[in-house]
C-alpha cells in the first residue's frame, strides 16, 4: 500500500522568507510523486513532480521541491514566499505503473503573512 | 496541457433528490477516471475508479448504490448521488490522465462540485 504524510496541518511564514512544506511517502517500488495546490472552493493545480532523474525538481511559480530517498522524503520548497502563495498544498504518491489513483497527503496549509 | 472539466462547480438540493455530477476529458480520451470525495479542511480521499465500458471499482467503505458511477464514453464521466442527505454534502473532485501518454504524467482534476444537501 502507498501511503503519504504531511506532518504540519500550518506552515506560517512571512513574504519574502523562505518557505518549506514537508512530505513523506511510502510506496513500492519507484515513486511518483507529485505536488499539487488548491485554492478555496476550486480544484488541483499541479505544481510540479518527480519521476527520476535530478533529486531537485522545479515547477509553476517558482516552487522546487528536493526529492530525497533514503529519507523518502519530497519537500516542497520556495526561496521567497509571496502572500499569494497563501493556499493549501497536497503532497501526493503513486505507483509507477500509473494505473492506480493517486494517495494525497492530508494537506498543509500555508499562510504567508504580509 | 490537458484539461479535465467539471460541471456543476456549485449545486444545492433538497434531502431525497439525486444529483449528477458530471467529469469531461476535453482534449484527450480517458479510459478511466477517478473521484475523490473532500470533506472540510481535509485530505482528498478516493471514492471509486470510473472505467470505461466497464463497472466503476469502488473503494471500501463507498456505498455503490449510493454514489452511482457511469462512464459511457472515452470523455464523460458521471457521479450521481442518489437520496442525497445532508450528510452527503462535500466537495467532489474528478480527475484523469491521458492514457496515451507516459506513466510519469500527472493527473489533470476538475474544478470540482461543492454540494449542499438541506
């Protein structure tokens, strides 16, 4: 079984700092791991993934995320925050077969204070 | 990039009724796409798998009768909460993937359904 966590339910930071959202998995075999946002009352944007290759991976508004094996950890990461990154965050695992649905972590909310 | 819309974005109705959500792939065909069920300030979790031509897989713990799953074409996708109670009212959210690409693409999801049963 795949499973995903994100131990912080409040990630509080200031504009302009650097912001970090953590995240874990568990899964057989290689991960795919994903980053997606959600806005109020809207869907999920993805953010970016990793599939193999480079351990730091770039994706949409200047989010990168560091993947890291041995800690099965992908850490979602920005250099500056901005008050409009103030969202919630879902880190997310599959399988690489891609057949299976995608496990979400239980979410992380981000609130960049002005 | 591909798209997946969902439609309504917003539906109220009274306790008793059904209400269908619908789930379309826009640019790409879908064989099998998924819902999650959100409820507030929580994680999305997996309802059931929609195949298409074929009968949804259901998670455990996901009444089949209740939340209805048809998948009729490569593009539409359908849920209808059937005698909807107040307890049913969440946020639904659909999502797909391109087959025809490779496994390591991400899924594209809906805008979702905010339904209020009263």
């Amino acid at each position: 079984a795949q499973s995903v966590a994100q131990p912080e339910d409040q990630v509080n930071v200031a504009e302009g700092n650097p912001l970090t959202v953590k995240c874990t998995y568990s899964v057989s075999g290689n991960p795919y791991l994903f980053w997606y946002v959600q806005y109020p009352n809207r869907g999920l944007q993805f953010l970016l993934k990793y599939i193999t290759g480079d351990n730091l991976v770039k994706g949409s508004y200047g989010f990168e995320a560091e993947f890291n094996k041995s800690q099965t950890s992908f850490h979602l990461k920005k250099p500056s925050a901005l008050v409009s990154d103030s969202a919630l965050y879902f880190c997310a695992v599959r399988d690489e077969t891609g057949r299976r649905a995608l496990t979400f972590g239980s979410g992380t909310r981000l609130q960049v204070q002005p | 990039g591909a798209v997946v819309s969902q439609h309504p974005s917003r539906v109220i109705c009274k306790s008793g009724t059904s209400v269908k959500i619908e789930c379309r792939s826009l640019d790409f065909q879908a064989t099998t796409m998924f819902w999650y069920r959100q409820f507030p300030k929580q994680s999305l979790m997996l309802m059931a798998t929609s195949n298409e031509g074929s009968k949804a897989t259901y998670e455990q713990g996901v009444e089949k009768d209740k939340f209805l799953i048809n998948h009729a074409s490569l593009t539409l996708s359908t849920l209808t909460v059937t005698s909807a109670h107040p307890e049913d009212s969440s946020f639904y959210i659909c999502s797909a993937r391109d087959p025809k690409k490779s496994t390591n693409t991400e899924a594209f999801f809906g805008q979702g359904t905010r339904l209020t049963v009263v």
